[in-house]
C-alpha cells in the first residue's frame, strides 16, 4: 500500500467516526463545544511546546521555509483579489469567505500527517510551518475584512488576535525555551507530550463533527475557485518555489503539505465575528474537507517519489 494511502488512512477514519459521533449516535453539541475548546487552548499549544522545545533546531533552512510559505500565501491571496476584481465579482461578505477558503490552512491535518509520514522530526518541522503560516494568515485575513469594511475595526483587533492565538504562543513558548537553553524539565516535557498526543486525534474528531453536508447550497463558483487555488495551484507553487529556494527533502514535502490541505474551521468563527458571508464559509469547509480525502492522497503519492528520487 502506498505510504500516501497509509498515513491518510487513521486521519480519514477519525473524521469519519467524529462525524457520526454527531451525526448519528447524538453526540451533543455541549460535548463538542467543550472539545474544540480543550484541543484549541491545551492540547494544541501542549503538542507544540513539546515539539519545539527540546528539539535539536541547527541545520533547519528557517530563512528558506519562510520565504516560501509567505511567498505561495502572496500569490494565493493575489489570484483570489484578481478572480474577485477583474473576473466574477462577488459581494464584499462573501469575498472574505472565498479568500479566507482559499488562504487559511488546516494546521491539524497539517500536523497529523507530518508526524504520521516522519515521526517526531517531521512533527517539528510542522510546527515551525504551522506558526509562519498562522501568523500571515491571520494578518491577510484581518487585513482584507478590515479593508472590506472600515467600520469594523479590524486592524485594530489583529493584535489582540495574534497576541492571544493558542497556537502562536504555543509555537513561541517552544522556540523560546528551545533557543534559550532552558528547555523542559522531564516531567514537564512528560506531561506536555501526554497532553500533546491527544491533540490531534481529538481536532480530527472535532473536524469530522463539524462537517455540513446540507448546507452546500448555492455557493459553487466560491466552493469552486477556493478549491482549485487551495488543492492545486498552492501546493504547486510550494513546489517549484521551495525547490528554487533550495528546499528538499523531508522539509519540502512537509512544506507542500501545509499548502495542500483544506481550509481551516476556524473560518466559520473568523467569518461570523466580523461580518463575513459564514453560510459560504460552512459551504466551502465542508466540500474542501471531503475533496481533500481524495486529493491528499494524489498529492502526496505524487511528491514523495519525486522528493525520494
């Protein structure tokens, strides 16, 4: 079986039993609620002060995965601003929802794979991925709602924002205690890798529950556009962008991962709070979330015998 096949196979079977916990078996919403709210505030950040902590970060190209990553995130949010300017304008609420579709980035599926594809290592390098591209994100996607609407303040709620982002901090406190030397005692690193474990199974959990298959609705040419630029134009150009940086390797795979899954749930959040088109949102995290069972696999069945030869 390719590995491809076998890393997606325990990640596409989690979503699947989180959607008919909900679903089917009357898993309530409070339970839910609870749950993203633990992986969101605890074991997220727990997984990545773990991951970064202790680790041995010499010999990373750190200049060469940020450049890359802000680089396809640039272009990305370029093609969405011509597509909305200069080809099929859309309302300014539901510009935000295709933008955020096509920019925002799954950071659990992103972790879940690395660490099933490269272990420990690959779970490091994922991480130091996860909080450059969290970081732009959110300053792309606060940027464009607060230039879709000036009356909603949204420069001024971007540094609160990133200041008090979980995942920021828990990738920051990691560096931190990494570069300074301090590092984690064992029982504190003990407890932050029992704590770390469960945060993936549970996000995916929480990302099966989440799915809305009824609420697809008429938003096509939004789920369609976002789906194209988040499934194949920005994993190419992760591609061909980090090779001319002269990525490779495990890291470039890794790289190619975090521009080839789907959109992140916390959209939705994002869209409600600042008035965005959130029907749309819920449309296009739904349909990106199943293609990419089928598009994950394509990807990576296509870059890792690539990268191995």
């Amino acid at each position: 079986m390719p590995v491809a096949i076998e890393a997606l196979i325990p990640i596409t079977l989690t979503v699947l039993i989180g959607y008919l916990a909900r679903h089917h078996f009357a898993v309530g919403e409070g339970v839910w609620n609870g749950l993203e709210k633990l992986t969101y505030y605890l074991f997220a950040p727990a997984l990545l002060i773990a991951s970064l902590a202790n680790k041995p970060l010499q010999g990373l190209a750190w200049v060469e995965v940020l450049l890359t990553l802000v680089s396809v995130l640039l272009l990305s949010s370029l093609l969405i601003i011509i597509w909305q300017y200069f080809i099929r304008p859309v309302d300014m609420p539901s510009f935000t929802s295709m933008f955020q579709g096509g920019v925002r980035f799954n950071s659990f599926v992103v972790l879940a794979l690395a660490f099933n594809l490269f272990g420990d290592e690959g779970l490091m390098v994922g991480a130091l991925a996860t909080v450059v591209i969290v970081i732009s994100v959110n300053l792309l996607s606060v940027l464009v709602f607060s230039l879709s609407n000036n009356q909603l303040g949204g420069w001024r709620k971007l540094p609160r924002q990133l200041m008090t982002n979980p995942l920021i901090l828990g990738c920051l406190a990691g560096l931190s205690l990494n570069l300074s030397g301090i590092g984690l005692t064992p029982v504190l690193d003990n407890l932050l890798q029992m704590l770390g474990k469960t945060a993936l199974p549970m996000a995916l959990l929480a990302v099966g529950a989440a799915l809305q298959l009824g609420r697809i609705g008429s938003n096509l040419d939004l789920i369609a556009i976002t789906s194209v630029i988040q499934f194949f134009i920005k994993p190419v150009a992760a591609l061909l962008i980090g090779q001319w940086f002269g990525l490779e390797g495990m890291v470039i795979v890794i790289i190619v991962i975090a521009m080839a899954v789907p959109t992140a749930p916390s959209a939705y959040v994002l869209a409600r709070q600042l008035g965005g088109n959130y029907q749309a949102m819920a449309s296009i995290i739904t349909v990106q979330a199943l293609l990419a069972f089928f598009t994950l696999p394509l990807t990576l069945s296509l870059i890792l015998p690539a990268v191995d030869a």
